[in-house]
C-alpha cells in the first residue's frame, strides 16, 4: 500500500511536468495523455485494493486450502471493461494523433526540409522561388560546404536556404519533410508534443502550428550512435515580421 500511495503522489503532485504546450496539437495530446492516465491510474489503484483484499480476507488463520477452477462471469467482465478501456481510449485519441498525423498540411504552409545524421540538423528552406532544388548523395560534403548535395546545376537550388537551426514564424502552419542519410534518428520537440522519426530512403511530411514566440530544443530520441546524446538544435518561433527579416538576411548571406 506504500508503494501504491508512493506511485499515485508522484503522477498526482505533478513532481515532473512537462514544459508548456505551444500548439493546438500539444493542448489535444495534453489531454489525451490525462486523461489516459486517470482511466490507467483508476484500474491500477482498484487492482491494488482487490489485491490488498484478497491476500487480508484469504490469509492463513488454520483454514483448508480449497480448489477453484475460476469463475466464468468474471472473466468476461473484466476482459470486457478491459477491452472498452482500450478501445475507448483508442477512439478519444484520434483527435490527438490522427488527426494531425492523417490529415496533409494546410495548402499555405511553409515547406522546410529537416535532414538528420551522424548526430547533427539540417534544415533547408527553398529560398525566393519556393522550390527545393535536386539533391544529388553522390555531392554530399559537409567539409566542401555541402551537407545536403544540392546540384549546383539545379537553378532552383541556387537560392535554397541551408541551416543549422530550425526558424519559423509563430502561429502560421509549417510542414517539415523529414529524412535522414544514415540510420534512424528522430525530430522531438517537447513543447510541441510532436516526435517523428527519421528514416532512410524515406521523405516523412509532418505539420505544425506553433502558437508562441520563442526558442525550444529540438532532440533526436533514436539511438543512433556515441554521439546521439548529444544530437541537439533549436527550434526559434518568431513573430512573422522577424521572419521575414530572417529570411531577407539568409538569401543574402546564402
Ligand atoms: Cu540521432
């Protein structure tokens, strides 16, 4: 019973809350996640009690051990409410997963593209003429200043934006495409509530809308090597004037 007082009180005195939610998505995975907790947290503590029950009202005071095969009616009870819990709980959760994961990107939002390796980011905007050019893996040269193998004879590369830090203007939806050139990594932000790993040969379109200004980890949660502990960069919500300067001064710099 310590144990089970011990467990409830470190869920219940919220000793380690997560960071503050910045999107719509964040607040509905909040929820969910809640939610999700009572319902779990309410069996685990009946379950308990039930246990405390039966090893108290059982016990040994000089009484005949008695066989019993089980008890078909409770059997199905419990596997029924079992199976409504999960379920039900499947069904309340489209909202905060697929929701945002099934449905595509607003037709207006920003494309950046999130390349991850052994252990860094990088993110490339399509520059000016909003198209991403040809990426070629036999170019690809972090030392010669290419990480992502642009095609230099690809016009539409030639103003594409390369970074090391993911930028992006607050409360506006942003579809990031997700890759990787070596093994799987992953893409989580905290205070986004949104985790998407990175896997080879595979272009993964996530979305999102950030609903406050500010800057924020972004963390790879893959084990993909001796130095994923410290695979790190960081997301900045700016206003959208602050965006657009940003953008101004990169194609410049580019
Ligand atoms: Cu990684």
């Amino acid at each position: 019973m310590i144990f089970v007082a011990a467990t409830v009180f470190v869920f219940a005195a919220h000793l380690y809350p997560a960071p503050p939610p910045i999107s719509h998505d964040a607040v509905l995975v909040d929820r969910q996640y809640s939610l999700t907790l009572y319902v779990t947290g309410a069996a685990f503590v009946l379950a308990q009690l039930g246990l405390a029950w039966a090893v108290l009202r059982y016990r040994d005071h000089g009484q005949k051990a008695r066989f019993v095969r089980g008890n078909v009616a409770l059997e199905i009870v419990w596997t029924s409410v079992t199976l409504l819990a999960f379920v039900g709980l499947g069904i309340l959760g489209r909202d905060a997963w697929a929701g945002a994961r099934f449905t595509p990107a607003a037709p207006d939002a920003i494309q950046i593209e999130v390349t991850t390796n052994q252990f860094v980011y990088t993110f490339r905007y399509p520059g000016p003429d909003g198209k991403f050019g040809r990426l070629d893996p036999s170019l690809v040269s972090a030392p010669a200043g290419n990480p992502l193998g642009i095609d230099p004879n690809d016009p539409a590369g030639r103003d594409d934006i390369v970074l090391a830090s993911l930028t992006v203007p607050v409360n506006h939806p942003i579809e990031l495409l997700v890759r990787s050139q070596d093994v799987i990594h992953n893409f989580f932000v905290r205070e986004l509530r949104l985790q998407q790993d990175a896997v080879p040969g595979m272009l993964i379109p996530v979305h999102f809308a950030a609903d406050r200004i500010g800057t924020y980890d972004i963390v790879c949660t893959q084990l993909c090597g001796l130095g994923h502990y410290k695979m790190h960069s960081l997301l900045n919500v700016v206003s959208q004037s602050d965006y657009d300067a940003f953008l101004k001064r990169q194609a410049l710099v580019q």
